[in-house]
C-alpha cells in the first residue's frame, strides 16, 4: 500500500505561498515527501466560506486516491482548523499537525472588533482585512463568520487520530487556552507550547523537529540536510 498524501493548509489571509508552507514543503522534499501546500482561499477570498475550503481538501484527498485514500493534514491558524474539522469528519485523515489552530474564531473575532464593528460587518456585508497574500487591503464578506457560526456552534473538534498541536504561548490572536482545552485527557494529541506568537516564526525549526518525532511511524526517514 503506498503511503500517504500530505496537504498543507493554510492559513486566513495567507495562500500556498506563505513562508510556513515553502518551508514544509522544502522539508518534506528533503525527506522524499511530496507535500501539497492547497489554495484555500475558496471561492474566493472575498467570499471565503469553510464549507469550500473543506471541500477542496476532501477533492484532493480524492485526487490522491478516492475512498481508499488515506491523508495527513498539515494546517496553520484557519487551515489548522481546517484539518481538525476534516479528521473529525473523513475517516481517510490518518494524522494531523495543527499549528495554532483557530479554535473559537468567530467568538474570538467577535471579541477583537467590538460589538460597535461586529454589527456594523453584518449590517454591511463586508470587513476590510489586511490580506498577507497581497500585502493589501481585501474584503471579507460577513457570510464567512455567519457560515462558520451555524454550523459548529462553537464546539472543539473531535478528532480521534494522532494529532501534533504546537502553540505560541505569547498568541494574541487564538489564545493558548483553546489549545490546552482540545489536547486535556486525549493520550492521542501531543500539545506542544512554545515561546512566540500567532505566527509561530521563530519556531518553525522547532516544529520541524517535534514533526520529525511525531510523523516517524509514518515512514519519515532521518536525513542530513547540506
């Protein structure tokens, strides 16, 4: 049996090109991987909708290889959302790496804005965001948070597959807690908190490291990078 598609995921706001994706998918190259960093910004960023963007994953874990497929979710911010909620739902998902995931994100947005801006989104339609695919400003239309609302109600995913979470300690955009919360009394899902932010950048070679630990039973092989 051939092993396993890789899918990264990434996050709100970023595309395939971020720098965490570049670097996962350089480091599985390394490794004789061939990890796929997806576009999810579906339909379109400006009319983002989670419903799409767990569509298009569950598409390529068809591409790879239909119902007999079987797939390990690499996701940052939304798309490590992304990945919990497919695992909890595709029975094909066999493990999970989630880095700051964004557990509770309409709440937490909510949050952020005020209730003043929150109303005003409904009222308006749309929300202008700083967007690091373009490095400008681009609208978000409120069908986004109202979709994504609906249809968890606020709940933690439940995933029963090996799962890696790591976590800034220092993240002002998902609170640590949520994390800690997802990971209590699951011997399945390693948490791993680190010292940084949302973004997570001063650990990617951290990460890399606890993925090294994590994905072995999966066939990773140790090599000397030159």
């Amino acid at each position: 049996m051939s092993g396993p598609t890789w899918l990264y995921l990434h996050g709100f706001a970023s595309s395939p090109s971020s720098r965490k994706a570049r670097a996962f998918v350089e480091w599985g190259a390394a490794r004789g991987l061939s990890i796929e960093a997806l576009d999810l910004r579906v339909p379109s960023f400006e009319h983002l909708r989670f419903s799409a963007i767990k569509s298009r994953i569950r598409a390529a874990i068809d591409a790879a290889g239909g119902p007999h497929a079987r797939a390990v979710l690499i996701g940052s911010s939304l798309g490590g959302l992304a990945a919990c909620r497919v695992a909890e739902e595709d029975p094909r998902v066999c493990a999970v790496l989630a880095m700051a995931p964004a557990f509770g994100l309409v709440s937490r947005w909510r949050e952020r804005l005020g209730e003043e801006a929150w109303e005003a989104w409904r009222r308006d339609g749309f929300v202008e965001v700083d967007d690091h695919a373009t490095g400008a400003k681009s609208r978000v239309d409120f069908g986004f948070v109202a979709e994504l609302e609906a249809s968890q109600h606020g709940g933690l995913p439940d995933v029963r597959v090996p799962t890696l979470v790591v976590h800034g300690t220092n993240d002002d955009v998902v609170d640590v807690s949520s994390s800690r919360d997802f990971a209590r009394g699951k011997p399945h899902v390693r948490l791993v908190e680190v010292e940084d932010g949302h973004e997570l950048a001063a650990s990617i070679e951290r990460i890399f490291a606890e993925s090294e630990i994590f994905f072995a039973p999966f066939g990773i092989l140790e090599t000397q990078l030159s």
